[in-house]
C-alpha cells in the first residue's frame, strides 16, 4: 500500500465513516478565485507570526487557528520557546512513524492475525520534503474552570491525551473506573494493573518507535471549543501521568474510533472537519469544524471502504506522470493495496516498482537537459540528487497523480528542495544542495470497493492547492 504525501497546504474535510489518513503537505504555486475573500495573509516582520485573517462568520462556523507548535504563532512562543528541529530530526522521525504504522498494519484488525503480506519492509524508498511540515497544533480548553491547552491534531491517533492537564483544579473532573463499560469501550487495550491503583482506574498505555510513550489514566471532563464557544461536557480523554518524549501538551486523536475528537463531537459537527495547513512555521492555518458549503470547481475522488483497517483512510492512484510521460506500471501496483493519507508522515512513499519507475524517467528527462545526479548524497534516504541553479526551477519535469474520478495534483520542483548550509543536517556545508523526489511507503493492504459517497474534493487558491475529503 502506498502512504500519499501531496506536498501543499492541505486542507482536507473528512466526513469520518470508512477509513481515511491525513497527511501534511508543502509547496505549490497556483491561483484560483476559491476562499480568497475569506482568508488574508497579515505580512509583519520576519521573525513574527503572520496570521491568515478568518472571516468572523467562519469563526462562527466553528474554524480554529492552526499553528506549528515550535513557530511564533505557538501561544506559548513568548514563554516558552522551542528549538527548530532539523531536517534529519525530521526525517528520522517520520520513519519511526512509519515503521509504527507497519506494525499496526501487520496486525489484521479482523483476525487478530499477523498478516504475512506485511513482513517485507525493506523495499521502501526515500525522498525529502520541507522539515516545517509538522507539528501542527491547535489550542483548546479542559475542565472547569477552563484551562488552554496546544494539541497536535493526529489522523493516526484515536485517544486525544494531555500532559498539561491540572485535574485537581477541574471541577468537573472524573476518572474511568476499570469496571466501567467505558473503559471497555473506549479503550480496548486499557490496564487495571497499575502500582498503587487502589481506586481500580482505568488506564491508557501507549508507546511508539522512538521510544516515547504517554501513560495516564482515561477521564472524562468538559472540552471547550473556546474560539467557538462550542462545550462538551462529557468528553473522553487521557489525563498523563507519565510521559516521555517530545510531545507538546499533547495529541487531538482525529481518528475514527469511539474515543476520536471525531466521534465524541458529532452531534455537533457531524463528522466532518476540514483543515488548511501554515505556509511556513511562521503562519497560521485553519482547522473548520462540520459541514461547509464548497466552490463550485471542487473535484472528488471516492474512498476505499477497509474494514481490516477501520482506523485508516484510503484512496485510489490512477496512474504516476513524470513531465509528459505517463508511467508504464500495473494498476494493481498502485490501486489494489490502497494509499493511506496521514497527517503526521512527513514523506511520500510508493512500493519500490512503482519508485523506480518514475525514479528512472526523472533521471532521463533531468540527464537530456544536461543534469547529472550529484556523487555526494546527503543521507542514505536519497538516491536522486542535484545541485540547484538559476535555471533549475524552470527545467525540473513536475510529477504529477491523478486519482479516481479524475482529480489531478501536480508537484513541482519546490515540493523536493532541501536546503544546506551551516546548520543543514540533511546536507553538506556548501553548496546548496536541493533534491527533487518523493519518498514513498508502503503496506501491502487488502483493497475493498470505495462506498459512494465517500469522496474527496480538491480546488484551488492563491498559494494553496486545497483538498477536502468528505464522505
């Protein structure tokens, strides 16, 4: 299967019934008439946050801020301000996940079996994207009275969990009892068996790759949608009590399960949110909360209904062009396993026939304009790199995905760029050195038919090609 990286600002409405991923993009020049009312760009100084202005009917309509976490824009960026992390941190992170969505993958969700489809994870490639295209937050309010907390919002996640969180000081507070129905159903892999759980609380436990993990006790308290005045009296989350691991405050699960922000809010929202990611760390997006009217020039492509994979979401590839050339490849390759979109992978990756066939007629368009691949590779992930020049950026083929229902996403030569220098982790001292590929992945899932209905949208704006997916 493949994991779809689109590299643009994204902003995806998901109606969340079948199963569905989401995934941050970067760059892309466009134009379109689409939202241009609506949202501004408030230029100030470098080093400042520029924030998009939301329209106050849109705010109305349930549209929250979308800030990086280590930005200028971060409520915390005065008071607590947070390094950069490189683009290697980056990269080395994003592979964690991915080697973590693998593992959930391996595990059948029907049959509780290891699928022996899963077990080859080498045949993977690698390509760069911008290093801001993660950590994406937004802030919202516990407990009563309220208090603010910035949570990275996560397709991949179910539970939303906090660290910040002072219970004591809530009084609306209540932890689940482990002989609660609730804790059952909410949380299917919970524990009783904590040290000291005199009270029998019902417990969250979970790790990934990198070795972090958040650990804490499953609660219920009044969730606050403070920029909406939207209130919750009864929502489910993880209260932690041992974190480890580079977090923030915390993760919004905007997964599909019974303990999903998605699900424990649909009375209100109906199952449908959109988001439109920051240009930069330095600016502001939007997450909208429910149903929206959209443009007239909206294209949708349908989702793949995945009850193997119920907390997953999945499209169709059509076909792969590089340039003008469309790629020879089997559409089984590309439409049978399925592509997951993700919010929190950073990279593309594609089944390693599928890679190397686009890799190689990139290589050739690039090699018969004059370009050669450069001997020093920045890191291991990288096998097709090239120094930059004035006249690059008008001579790199755009690769370009069409997916079914014929909706078309280029991605141009900005979406491959990886800047060196001093500081460049990802690169050499000197020169600049920009690649131009995306890194794909892939787990070999079973594909079912795409439900009608389900569907994604996409139009376009100035400097944002914008994606809704609806179902």
């Amino acid at each position: 299967m493949t994991t779809l990286n689109c590299f643009f600002h994204l902003m995806m409405i998901f109606k969340l019934y079948s199963s569905l991923l989401l995934i941050l993009f970067s760059y892309i020049q466009v134009k379109s008439l689409a939202l241009e009312s609506r949202f501004e760009t408030v230029e100030t100084a470098p080093d400042q946050c520029k924030r998009h202005f939301i329209d106050p009917e849109d705010r109305a309509k349930s549209t929250l801020e979308v800030f990086h976490r280590n930005g200028p824009c971060s409520p915390t960026a005065g008071t607590n301000p947070m390094k950069m992390p490189s683009a290697q941190d980056i990269l080395h992170r994003d592979r964690l996940r991915v080697e973590s969505l693998q593992a959930r993958l391996k595990l059948n969700s029907t049959t509780n079996k290891y699928d022996s489809r899963f077990q080859d994870t080498k045949e993977v490639a690698y390509l760069p994207v911008l290093a801001s295209t993660s950590n994406y937050a937004i802030s919202i309010g516990l407990g009563t009275p309220r208090q603010m907390q910035t949570l990275e919002f996560d397709t991949g996640s179910d539970l939303t969990w906090t660290r910040g969180f002072h219970y004591y000081a809530s009084t609306t507070f209540v932890s689940i009892s482990c002989v609660s129905k609730l804790c059952t159903w909410y949380l299917p892999s919970h524990t009783c068996e904590m040290f000291g759980n005199r009270e029998n609380m019902c417990y969250y436990d979970v790790t990934y790759k990198d070795a972090s993990y958040t650990k804490g006790v499953f609660s219920m308290d009044t969730l606050h949608i403070t920029q909406t005045g939207d209130v919750f009296p009864d929502f489910h989350f993880g209260c932690g009590t041992e974190i480890e691991g580079d977090f923030g405050d915390g993760i919004l699960g905007l997964g599909r399960n019974l303990a999903s922000f998605v699900t424990q809010t649909q009375k209100i929202y109906k199952r449908v949110f959109s988001y439109c990611l920051p240009s930069s760390p330095s600016s502001t997006g939007f997450l909208k909360l429910g149903p929206t009217v959209y443009p007239d020039n909206m294209k949708f492509t349908p989702l793949i209904d995945n009850s193997d994979y119920p907390s997953f979401y999945f499209i169709d590839i059509i076909s792969i062009k590089v340039g003008d050339v469309e790629l020879l490849i089997d559409k089984f390759d590309l439409m049978y396993r399925g592509t997951i979109i993700d919010s929190g992978t950073v990279i593309t990756r594609l089944p390693m026939r599928v890679y190397r066939a686009m890799r190689n007629v990139f290589r050739k368009q690039m090699r018969d304009i004059g370009y050669q691949i450069i001997a020093f590779i920045p890191s291991n992930w990288f096998d097709t790199c090239y120094i930059d020049s004035e006249h690059l950026s008008n001579d790199v083929p755009n690769i370009t995905f069409t997916f079914k229902g014929g909706v078309i996403v280029d991605m141009d030569y900005s979406q491959g760029r990886i800047q060196g220098g001093a500081g460049g982790a990802a690169a050499p001292p000197s020169p600049e050195i920009h690649t131009f590929y995306l890194c794909i992945h892939y787990h070999r899932g079973r594909r079912k038919n795409g439900r009608s209905g389900e569907r994604v949208k996409w139009w376009r704006r100035r400097r944002v090609k914008v994606c809704t997916i609806k179902v």
